[in-house]
C-alpha cells in the first residue's frame, strides 16, 4: 500500500492516524463507491489522493467527532438525532473546522 501522506490528530481525545492514498491503492482497501473513509474502530481516516478537498475532509472530521459521541448504540429519533448534531455544531463546529483546515494545508500542499 502506497500512503502519500500520513500524520496524527488527536479528536476529541482520541488519537487518529490520518492517510492519503494513491487512488488505487485507496479503491482496493475501500472500494470505489467512495473519496473518504473514518474508520471508527481502527481510528483511521484515510482519503484518496485524487479526490481531496476541503469538503471532503470537513465531512470526514465530523465523522470522528460523532463518533465520539457515543451515541451510535442509542435507538434515537429523528428529532433526538438533529438535537445531538445540534449540541455537537454548538460545542465544537468551530473546532471542527479548525482541524478540517489544519488536514487540508497539510495533505493539500508539498509538506
């Protein structure tokens, strides 16, 4: 596997390995239905070479801070999930966007 680009972040407390693949290698281990992938479990955010964009980094990011809301278990309504999507927007959208930043420099650019 060919990782691009590779560094380390911490969420929320916990420590991600973020990777950026060529687009192949990407498409063998994740398939080609997607650009990006969080990997809850394993704590990886990998993305494909190709695809990278601000957007796509934001959309991934969001996902490890959900998935640090440990809220995957809960059977939770429709207006129970836009309440804790709210609360997290309202607790941590700015820090969100800081580290979708700091990703994209860093994983856009010769670093």
């Amino acid at each position: 596997m060919k990782v691009l680009k590779s560094d380390d972040i911490v969420i929320r407390g916990i420590k991600y390995k973020i990777r950026l693949l060529n687009d192949k290698d990407f498409e063998i281990l994740h398939g080609n239905q997607t650009d990006a992938i969080m990997l809850g479990e394993s704590y990886i955010i990998d993305f494909k070479a190709s695809e990278l964009s601000i957007r796509t980094v934001m959309h991934e990011v969001f996902h490890a801070y959900f998935n640090s809301s440990l809220t995957e278990t809960a059977e939770l309504s429709s207006i129970q999930t836009e309440e804790c999507l709210a609360e997290m927007f309202a607790n941590f959208g700015t820090e969100m966007v800081e580290v979708s930043n700091k990703i994209f420099k860093k994983f856009s650019k010769g670093e």
